[in-house]
C-alpha cells in the first residue's frame, strides 16, 4: 500500500478524543496491485452484493472468491458477480 494512502486510512480511524470514546463504521477501500487469485468475503449479507461486485473486480480469471458468512443466499450472490465456476461458500 502507497505510504500517503496507508496514513489516510489510519487517519480515520480515531474513535475517540481525549478519552471520550466514539464509534463510527469505517469502511476501507482495497488497494491491489494487479490481480488476485482468492478473495474472502467477510462482510454482512446486506454488504455481499457489493463485495462480491469489488472481489469480480480484482480476480484473475482463474481465481477464487470464497465467503465465509453466515446466513442463506450468500453463495448465490457471490456466484452472480464473479461466475459460479469461481465461487465458493465456506
């Protein structure tokens, strides 16, 4: 990861301000270079659609997507971004 993006993302990480805790959801972009051969989707089941749709981008065509969620559908989602033959459930 490029230096000056790595201190971006950890800047808006502080959840807190002199000992006042905060909590906010923080979401992170992947920064790749090249392709991948698997991609883990680790995400909410309302958030797998999207995922899915990022992992398509950044497969080899050979590669893997595998999710490893919980709830129904999920496999499904997956195999509708990235083609059924590269998906896998966990």
């Amino acid at each position: 990861m490029r230096e000056e993006r790595r201190d971006e993302i950890e800047g808006k990480m502080e959840l807190g301000h002199e000992g006042n805790p905060f909590y906010r959801t923080v979401f992170f972009v992947a920064i790749t270079v090249g392709v991948l051969y698997l991609a883990l989707i680790l995400v909410k089941s309302h958030q797998t659609a999207r995922a899915a749709r990022q992992a398509a981008n950044i497969l080899q065509p050979d590669g893997l997507a595998i999710t490893l969620q919980n709830g129904l559908g999920n496999q499904a989602t997956l195999a509708e971004a990235v083609g059924a033959e590269r998906a896998a459930l966990g």
